[in-house]
C-alpha cells in the first residue's frame, strides 16, 4: 500500500463515472468468460466457492434481465447479500486457502454490492449502502490476511531466494522440479494478484459511488499492483515466469494511482490494459491516448 506525502488537491477535474461502466464490463467478462481484470481465469479453476457461485449466476442473469424480470433479479441480489453478511464467519481454514476463502467471499458481497448501489433504484440502493461498511470490513481483513501470510514456507519462493533466479526453467536438466517450483509461484502469484486489483476495484467503485452522492471520498492509500504486459494473460507457468523475472526494462509493479512518473520514462506498449485503464481516470482518458499514440508511431 502507498501513501502519498504531499497534500491533496482540493478539487479535481478527472470524471470518475465513467469507471463505473467499466468495472461493469469487467462482471460482464467474468460472466461471460469466465475471467476478467480482477478475477484471473485460474483463481477458481479448482473449484468456485458457493458464494461465488451464487453471486456469479445472480449476475448473470441481472446482465440479461428484462423490464419483466429486473424488480425479481434485484430482490434476490439483496436477499442473497442479506444472508451473506448475516451468516459468514472467519474463514475457519488456514495459510493459502484462508486467503483464498477471504477473496471468495469479498468478491461475493461485492458483486451484490454493486448492482444494487449502481442500477437506479433507490430502495436497493439504500440497502446496499448498509453493507458498504462490511464490505470494506471484509476487504481490510482480505488485506490483512495476505500481509501475515509466511511465504517463506514455499519451497519455491525460499529457492527463488537462495539461487540465481535467472537459472531457474534454465538449461539446468532439472526441467521437472524447476516447473513445479514455477508454477507453484505462479499460483501464489494469481491469488495474491487477484488480491491486490480486488482491492483496488472495490476501493475506487465505492470511493466514486460516495464523490457521486457527497462530494468526497478518504482515501486509505493506493494498492501497487503488477502492470507488466503480458504477466496476467500468460498461459503457462514457464511463460509466466519468463515474463515476470527481472530482465525486462519495464517496471513490475508500481502504485495503481500514481502513474505520472512511468508514463514519462516508458512506452504504453510495456503495460497492461487494465493499469491504462486506472491510469485513464487518474491522468485523463486524452492523456492517455496521446501516451498510447506516440508509442505508435
């Protein structure tokens, strides 16, 4: 989490709104193919927790409701977020799985969260609002969750640690254990991924949502995320790896909402298009455009 030093500005000139439909577009991704910008398409590969499930299929449906169906598929959107908050309890699991459980359930409550805050009525948005204090709850426990997670108890990591981590899926002849040692930490790497842009998703939705209704929002501080092309679209572990290992000249992760000093030193070819797209709402969707242009050329 980065915080910035300088005081903020008291007005700012960037439309936050817009970022709304796009973390709209984003469900809609996920309910059509299974994955979006912040729920990789492997995160739930193994399994979707039933909360999910619930809140996935929910979504669905709102996405292609009817003026005949819209007043149903709302209710059932609180009534499931209403058994939600009223029964979850600490994920009871521990190490990875327990960050994985903390995940499952913020995207959960999130998505009921935000079709109701967003989708005009105002009863339902009443009644989300009084989950946006748990939601947040949920999300700062998520956050916390992954801070105290002892890494070092991967094989993986403690050998990417102890050995030239250039050698490692190189022409070593231990092929075997150096994928499974790479995938292992590519695992690792897209739950705690998904962690981080989760956050930053409901952090920013939920900000816009009160600069909509009261003129401003606290800022808690900017989550730095992993921006390196090609890192959250890889298909395999040892593309991944190669990907991800420090010899690129491009930076690997940065803070989310203070992207002025990348956008100065590199080319826009060099990111994804999830950190343009956060970047546009914090810089200026032309700003961004004139980056992308002059790359380009």
């Amino acid at each position: 989490m980065h915080h910035k030093q300088d005081h903020a500005d008291c007005v700012t000139t960037v439309e936050m709104e817009p970022f709304i439909s796009e973390v709209e577009k984003m469900l809609q991704s996920w309910a059509t193919h299974g994955s979006c910008n912040f729920v990789h398409r492997r995160l739930y590969d193994k399994g979707m927790p039933t909360c999910v499930q619930d809140a996935f299929t929910t979504f669905a449906t709102y996405m292609h409701r009817t003026p005949a169906t819209k007043e149903t598929i709302l209710q059932i959107a609180d009534d499931r977020a209403s058994a939600l908050t009223e029964h979850a309890v600490n994920p009871a699991v521990r190490g990875i799985q327990e960050i994985w459980a903390h995940l499952a359930r913020v995207h959960s409550l999130f998505v009921y969260v935000f079709i109701r805050l967003f989708d005009g009525s105002v009863r339902m948005r009443a009644s989300a609002e009084t989950q946006i204090p748990t939601l947040r709850s949920w999300a700062g426990q998520m956050w916390q969750t992954v801070q105290r997670h002892c890494y070092e108890d991967y094989a993986s990591v403690r050998d990417l640690r102890d050995r030239d981590r250039h050698t490692l899926l190189g022409a070593s002849g231990e092929f075997h254990s150096d994928y499974d040692a790479a995938t292992e930490i590519w695992q690792l790497w897209i739950l705690t991924e998904s962690v981080r842009r989760t956050y930053l998703i409901i952090d920013v939705a939920l900000n816009t949502f009160q600069i909509m209704r009261s003129g401003r929002a606290d800022c808690g501080g900017y989550v730095v995320c992993t921006v390196r092309r090609g890192l959250w679209d890889a298909d395999s572990a040892v593309k991944w790896f190669k990907l991800a290992r420090g010899d690129a000249k491009s930076p690997l992760m940065v803070p989310s909402l203070t992207p002025q000093p990348v956008i100065a030193q590199y080319p826009s070819r060099d990111f994804d298009d999830f950190a343009k797209l956060c970047w546009s709402f914090v810089v200026g969707t032309d700003k961004i455009q004139s980056w992308v242009d002059k790359c380009s050329d």
